[in-house]
C-alpha cells in the first residue's frame, strides 16, 4: 500500500513548491513540508494541516536526519546548480529517491555523471519532473519512435504565461553564459540568440530563437539523437535582449549587476495568479530528421507551465511511492515511456506528418 506521506518537498514556500504542496493535499497525499526557513515552511504547514522540516543544504548531518525515513525528496528549491550536489549526495548516502524541477543543462549533465553510484545505492536521481522536461522530453522519445533513425532534432516552446520569480532568478544567472545545443553528440556553446526560424505551435506562425533549454542534455539520453537544438518564441524585444548578452554578457555576469536584478525581481508578483494559470496554455513543437531528410513533427498543447509542473511533479512522486522506480540517472521518458505527459488531463499530441 502506498504511504502518501512518505515524501518531502524542498522549497516548499517557493512559488512553485507552494502550488505542488497546495495540489498535494487535494489529491490526498500527505507531503512533509521543508525548507531553509523554518517560520515561512511552519506557516504552510500549519495552514495544510502537514508536518514540517527546517534545514540548510549547507548541513549534511541535517539533510540526512530530514531525508532517512523518507521514500523520496522532490526538491523545488532553486537555482538547483546550487542546490542539487547536496541534496542528490544526501539522497545517496540516506536511499532516497531524488525529484527536482529543474532546466538547467548543468543540474542533468551532473545527475547522469553519478548514474553508476546512483545504481550502486539503488537510488533514481530523475531530476527535471516539471514543465521543464516532462512535455518537451516525451515529445522527442515520440519523435524518436516514429523516425528510429533520426539524426537531428529540434524542439521548441510557446508559454502563454509569465514567469515567476525564481524562474526570473535562475534566467538572470544564466544570462552572460550564453546558448548550448548539442553537436555530434557533445554539447557545443553557441552565441546567445544564436538562430531563429518560423515555427507553426498550432496557432499560426511564430519567430522561435535556440534557447539553453534542458533537452540540450537530457533529449540525448533519452533519444540517442546527437544534434538537437532547443527554441522558444520570445518576442521581438526579447530575443533583441537576448542577442544584447552577446557583448554584455561581461556586465550582466558581474555581482553587482546580478544582486541588482535579482533585488528588482524580489518587488514583481510572486508568480502568475490562479487565474492567470487558468487561462493560460503552453505550447510545443518537434521535428526530427534522418540522414536522407525524411522529418517528422509532432505537436503537444498543455496546461500552463506551472500548473503542469504541479500536474508532472505529482505524477512522478505518486509513481515512485508506488514503488515504480528505476535506479541511476533518468529522465522522464526513460523512467515511465513517451506518453508520461499524455496521462496529464489537458494534453492533446497531434503529429503533423
């Protein structure tokens, strides 16, 4: 029998965390809540009715006293380049399965780098179990399915949402370290805002521009494809900015300038209001191509980025306390096959040709 109570979730007073917690308790599960502070996670606690932890990353005897009677830890505690070396290593030493919401390419090169410790400990290190990239990584294993000799292959994004303000935080610290896509199987930096091309998301056409998205490392695990590139449709002004990094990146990387833009996105809104997620959709695209040109592309509508995440996350977590885990480093497809996101309420695939 499933213990709904038998997980935690990390930054759970994050606008993110908060809504899974939220989505949580509606579904019946029973989530230990936890994070750095202990007043902010004791108020969410108190208001849900759950137990709560208070712990820093930076005490490994605290992480392994919060993590040893638990199945699996569901960190939604950003920037995870700082956050996931220690709480993945205290997943390790305590046998706890490891889930984050994470896109950032650092985050899963290193998760797959400890696949064989992984293994060894019987552990499952699935970082990225949210809108970052569920849809977009079952999306391409459905495109590796339907062109099994594929050799390139492109995704891109629409959001028809804002973002909130950890996603800004994390999208300013990566701003001077520019574009990535993958390149004959290696990863390869490219200038920020390095190609644009019209991309069809299903409402007419759209100027989409490669972005250093996830799927730049996790689509080639899960697809063995070895060029791919990842795009969104960012508007006009934004991919101007985009291109702006290029010589201003030496700026925009200085301490100074970060703690200013990151003081700035402290006095924005937290995240997109309940109905602002109700309203909104997210949108996604895929094209594989063989060595001989052959394509094919696939399309996916869904959920509002963040109320997919809730949605995924949740998903995940049910399945891992119910016992379906697979130990070492995956991704979502490789863990629970290319229709994970189709068992989302609100998800339409339509493949184009």
């Amino acid at each position: 029998m499933t213990d709904s109570s038998n997980f935690i979730i990390y930054g759970a007073t994050g606008y993110t965390g908060t809504l899974i917690a939220r989505l949580a308790v509606e579904r019946g599960l029973r989530p230990i809540l936890a994070s750095r502070s202990g007043e902010k996670v004791k108020q969410l606690a108190t208001e849900l009715g759950l137990e709560h932890r208070a712990f820093s990353l930076e005490d490994e005897a605290a992480i392994d006293t919060a993590l040893t009677d638990m199945a699996v830890v569901l960190n939604c505690a950003g920037p995870f380049s700082k956050t996931y070396q220690p709480m993945s290593a205290g997943c390790l030493r305590t046998n706890t399965h490891y889930l984050d919401i994470t896109g950032e390419i650092a985050v899963f090169e290193a998760a797959a780098a400890q696949d064989t410790g992984a293994k060894a400990a019987g552990v499952m290190l699935l970082p990225g179990v949210g809108f970052d990239v569920v849809p977009s990584d079952c999306l391409a294993a459905h495109l590796k399915q339907r062109l099994p000799d594929a050799t390139h292959l492109a995704l891109a994004i629409q959001l028809l949402s804002r973002p909130s303000r950890g996603t800004a935080t994390t999208m300013v610290e990566g701003q001077a370290k520019g574009g990535f896509i993958r390149r004959a199987g290696a990863i390869s930096p490219v200038p920020a805002g390095w190609k644009t091309r019209t991309i069809d998301f299903g409402r007419g056409a759209a100027e989409a521009t490669t972005i250093p998205w996830g799927d730049v490392s996790t689509a080639y695990y899960s697809t063995g494809i070895p060029n791919i590139e990842v795009y969104a449709a960012l508007g006009e002004s934004m991919r101007w900015a985009a291109v702006a990094t290029r010589y201003l990146g030496w700026l925009l990387g200085l301490p100074v300038v970060q703690d200013f833009q990151k003081s700035l996105i402290q006095k924005m809104p937290a995240g997109p209001t309940d109905e602002e997620r109700k309203q909104g959709i997210s949108l996604l695209w895929g094209e594989v191509e063989n060595s001989s040109g052959t394509k094919c592309v696939s399309r996916l509508q869904c959920p509002e980025g963040y109320t997919l995440t809730a949605l995924t996350a949740l998903a995940v977590v049910e399945k891992v306390l119910a016992g379906q885990v697979k130990a070492g480093f995956q991704t979502p497809s490789l863990a629970y096959g290319a229709d994970l996101i189709m068992e989302i309420e609100g998800v339409v695939r339509e493949d184009i040709n």
